[in-house]
C-alpha cells in the first residue's frame, strides 16, 4: 500500500495502458504510481519482478515539482506546477517497469484547474494563472510544444486571474474563464481552422461564480 499515511496520499489520478496512478503526495510531490496492469487496485510486486507489476517512478528534473494532472493519450503527459511531462514506452513489449520513458517537454507549470482536452491538443492554465497555453504532439519534433494563446491579448488577465473554466463543444468551440474580479473571458478555439480569438463578458446585476 503506497499511501499508507496522509502525507502519501495523492492529489492527482489517472489511467493509462490499463493502470492506474496516482500522485502528487506532499511527501513524494514528483512521484507516480502505477497499478498493476488491468488491475487498478493493485500496487504490490513479485519477485522476481513480472511485467505487469505496479510501477514507483520519480520526474528526475533540475527541481522538484508537484504532479498536478495526468492526461492520457497515445502517451501520458504529466502536467507539475513547474513543468510538463511525457511517459511513454521504448517498444512494442508494453508498458512496465524496464520500458517506461520519462522525458521532459515544456516548463510553464500548470495550476490547479483540470486540464481540458480539444482533440489531440491539452489547454491548461498555467501555474500563475495569468495565461492559458496549450500543448500538442509535433511530428517534426517528436514531442510535445505549446503555445501561449494570450500572447496577443495580454489584457484578459490583466491585474485578474483565472479561477474556473469549462468547456462546450457545440455549437461553437468555445472556452469559458471565471476571472478572479467576477468577470468571465471567453476563448474560441478551433485548431483545425486555425481560430483563436477572446473576449470579455460582464453582467448588469452582479458576478459570474464557481
């Protein structure tokens, strides 16, 4: 049992290739672990090893920060508050313990408010709460950049922060932001056709809550 103490329970979960983890404890802030695979309530291990056994494994960057979401795709991307991650495996034998990669992407940080998920692209707010980037897969690259959707209206969060948002498909691609100041800011995002655009919003009789 890997959260034995309150100081080891996590603050983030997940899934991924049929395990679950979780992480983001205060005494292990950059650690993850994984299930057994196909069994998500599972965490011990044999020995000698197996395959399938759960998984203990720490972001070995320049400093220690906080797993604060997982988001699950053809990889795992690990969002801390000082940096993005990328959990793969190196080759077609499965996920475990001797084929798990861990590579570094980008470092913003990403604050509290879960992630939201367009497609194949990953908007977060960032860990100041003062931008929204987004983050996709490169091919060219071969891994994961984003960018910064405020960089050309700086004035959304201007002496405000983000506190809430969600997200709605239909009709239109659009992002909506609770600001700190009661305000809402509202994001069309469309990718594909290379839209991009904000707004602001305000009532007559009061605030926007969350």
């Amino acid at each position: 049992n890997p959260f034995r103490v309150a100081g080891e329970f996590p603050s983030a979960v997940g899934y991924y290739q049929q395990r679950r983890v979780f992480g983001g404890s205060s005494n292990l802030p950059d650690t993850s672990d994984f299930s057994q695979t196909g069994n998500q309530n599972n965490f011990s291990k044999s020995s000698p090893s197996q395959a399938d056994d759960a998984i203990r494994a720490t972001l070995n960057g320049r400093e220690v920060n906080q797993v604060r979401h997982y988001v699950p795709s053809n990889d795992l991307i690990v969002l801390t508050d000082g940096a993005e991650w990328r959990i793969h495996f190196s080759d077609s034998s499965g996920f475990s313990a001797e084929t798990l990669q861990q590579d570094p992407q980008t470092s913003w940080g990403a604050n509290h408010l879960r992630p939201i998920i367009i497609n194949d692209v990953t908007l977060f707010m960032q860990e100041n709460s003062i931008a929204v980037r987004s983050l996709g897969y490169e091919l060219r690259a071969d891994g994961y950049k984003g960018t910064d959707l405020n960089v050309l209206a700086p004035h959304i969060f201007e002496d405000t922060t983000g506190v809430s948002w969600a997200y709605s498909r239909a009709p239109d691609p659009v992002v909506h932001v609770v600001r700190s100041d009661g305000s809402a800011a509202v994001l069309t995002f469309e990718q594909e056709q290379e839209v991009l655009a904000w707004t602001q919003w305000q009532t007559r009789n009061g605030l926007f809550k969350w």
